[in-house]
C-alpha cells in the first residue's frame, strides 16, 4: 500500500497494490481480473478512473487484433476515462493528487518531425512505444480498469461545473474541434451539414452551433438519434439518405448547398452526398472511418472548387476546447450518456453499446 499526502491538503490516497482490470484475453473474450496498480513514470500521472466510455474503436479491437496492440493476457482497452489524479511522477509540477481530469488517447514521440510541429496525431512513430508514442487502451494500457498512468501531455482538468460523466465526452469533442482547426474553421452565420447522427454527428451538431453555424443541418434516419439531434443544436433535420437528403439540402439552402459538409456517417454513399449538398468553392470534412472503399464523383469536387479535409483522432489540444465549450454550457453532453454499467458487466455494456440496446448511444464503464 503506497500512501500519498495530496498537496496543500490533508486528505490521502491509499493507493493498493493491486487492482480489478477488463483485460483481452483473445478476439471478444474480456475478463476482470486483478493486475498490480501501475506506477507513474517521470512524466506521469496516476488516475483513479471515475468512468470510461466505450467507443465504436473499442469495438473494432477487442474483436479483431491490429498492429501494436499488447499481447492478449495483457491488454487494457479503454480510451475514453475520467478519474481523479492520486499520484504524480518525479518530475511532474502540472498536477497535483486530487485533480479530476480527463484524457484523451494520444501522447505523440514528441522527437519526430509531425510532433514537433505539434501534429501529434499523425506522429511518424505511432505505435512505437520504445520511441515514446502511447496510445492509451490502444497501444498502452488503457482506462477499463480501477487505475491507469498517462502522460500529462493528454491529461486536462476538469473545470468544477463539469461531471465525470459528462467529462468522458469529451473525446468526442475533441475529434470535430480537431477537424474543424485542419479545415480552417468557419464564420458564424455559414450553413453546415453533419451527415450521421452518431455521436461524433451528434457532438458536430453541438459545436458548429455552439459556435453559431446557421444553418446546421443533421442528416439521418435513425429517428430517436435524429430527435436529440434536434436538442443539440440542428436546427434543420433531412429525415432521409442519398439524393433525397441532397436535394432537401439543397432546398433548405436556397439551391446552393452548404458552406460545409461534414461526413459523420461513413457510409457507402455518404462521400458522394457530402459532395453533392455542398456549395461551389465549398468545404467537406470528414470524420468518419468508412467500413470500405467508397466511391465518390471527386470530377465533381475539382469542377465544383469544393476542398476536402481529413483528420483522425483529437489532436492540437482540441479537448481542452471541447472541455471549455461544455464549461459554457454549448454542448449538453449529458444527454449522450444512455447507459452505465459496473466494470464487472463491461460485456453486456459492450453488448448494448454493439446493438444499440434501450437506444444506446454512450455507454459508460465505473470501475
Ligand atoms: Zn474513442
Ligand atoms: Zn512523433
């Protein structure tokens, strides 16, 4: 049992020696089981995890394996975490124990060329460990389990008005802010499409408004997501797909199509869309990892003037952003949080997160 004073203060942190951990053992097979407490190395904190969100990514790699995951018997997925610091390393000034924060995944090598410049999200030596990237529930292990270090590169404070719940939102916040930084952002009063109302759709809804888009348009059929897009900030709502949704669009923007379209969906035709709703010299930005390779009329872009911006993950501090904007009450984060569930039932949150149980949308895991 180590025992740590928090600074400036009387309480302490008992910190065991052992903790419960949904480890994978193989494609699909997620056991609790009991793990020695991780020791924060020289630049790192140490978080007693509040919550952790499951992701769709969590999805994907607990049931196929990718490049530079942990062995099996060794991997803690998780990415989306909150908790409160009990323990900080050597070096770190930044934090002191009994700061609630939150995470988001990616620390870059911070030696490389991309990480220099501070894109750390395409860091030359992602997945390389040795070479100082982490990507915590990715590469590193992650925030299903009672603790977890990470490094203070991509741990922020959670301002005191904000939940722990509400904060494990606030990764989906930083992957829209992020893409909105690449694409040069835009001026209040341009129109924006959000094509897909997942939670990343649903989260862009909240933020172009938050920052005064009009119109902003949400694209989709899945009814109660389209629903609660209207109480994040839609304020027009195309109840429908493929040329239909582009002619709507259309029509609601006098016949020109949008400033900006931002593909949420990833769907076999959601790129072709994008292209199709958004205006001469127009913007499209995309969000989505698609299930294959798409098919899009880019003729149409180059005739059309129309750029188009990718990005992946947070990146460039976007969710201190994201954090600030929930602070000021633009983003009603808490009305994404459909379900929670206790560690030890990770796989039935896993379960209604997958098939959209009671209407998932975010399903959240408390050690
Ligand atoms: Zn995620
Ligand atoms: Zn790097």
């Amino acid at each position: 049992m180590r025992t740590i004073e928090k600074t400036g203060g009387s309480s302490q942190y008992q910190i065991p020696e052992k903790m419960r951990a949904a480890v994978l053992f193989g494609p699909g097979d997620l056991r609790i089981v009991e793990r020695p407490v991780p020791v924060p190395g020289p630049q790192n904190v140490l978080i007693k995890v509040a919550a952790c969100a499951i992701c769709g990514t969590d999805l994907k790699i607990t049931s196929h394996p990718f490049p530079g995951q942990p062995p099996f018997g060794e991997f803690i997925p998780g990415h989306e975490y909150v908790g409160t610091v009990v323990s900080v390393g050597d070096t770190v000034t930044e934090f002191t124990p009994g700061d609630r924060v939150a995470v988001e995944a990616h620390k870059g090598c911070m030696r490389c060329e991309n990480c220099i410049k501070g894109d750390y999200t395409s860091c030359l030596n992602y997945g390389n460990v040795e070479m100082g990237h982490h990507a915590s529930g990715f590469t590193v292990p992650g925030g299903f389990a009672e603790y977890v270090v990470h490094h203070i590169n991509a741990v922020y404070k959670i301002p005191d008005s904000i939940s722990f719940e509400e904060a494990t939102m606030v990764t989906t916040t930083g992957t829209p802010l992020y893409g909105l930084d690449v694409a040069g952002g835009f001026i209040a009063g341009e129109s924006i499409a959000v094509i897909g109302p997942g939670p990343i759709g649903l989260m862009t809804t909240a933020i172009v408004r938050g920052l005064a888009a009009d119109p902003v348009i949400l694209v989709g059929t899945n009814e109660p997501r389209m629903k609660l897009g209207a109480e994040f900030g839609a304020t027009d709502l195309v109840r429908a797909k493929g040329q239909d949704a582009v002619n709507q669009v259309r029509e609601l923007t006098g016949g020109l199509g949008v400033d900006l379209a931002i593909d949420c969906a990833g769907g076999p035709g959601t790129l072709d869309d994008a292209l199709r709703m958004t205006k001469l010299g127009g913007r499209i930005l995309l969000l989505a990892f698609y299930k294959e390779s798409v098919t899009a009329d880019i003729s149409h872009a180059v005739r059309s003037d129309i750029t188009i911006f990718t990005t992946r993950g947070e990146g460039r501090s976007a969710c201190r952003r994201g954090l600030s904007m929930m602070k000021q009450g633009l983003i009603p984060a808490k009305k994404m949080i459909t379900h929670e569930f206790k560690l030890e039932d990770i796989m039935e949150g896993f379960a209604t997160f997958r098939e959209r149980r009671g209407n998932a949308i975010k399903v959240l895991v408390k050690p």
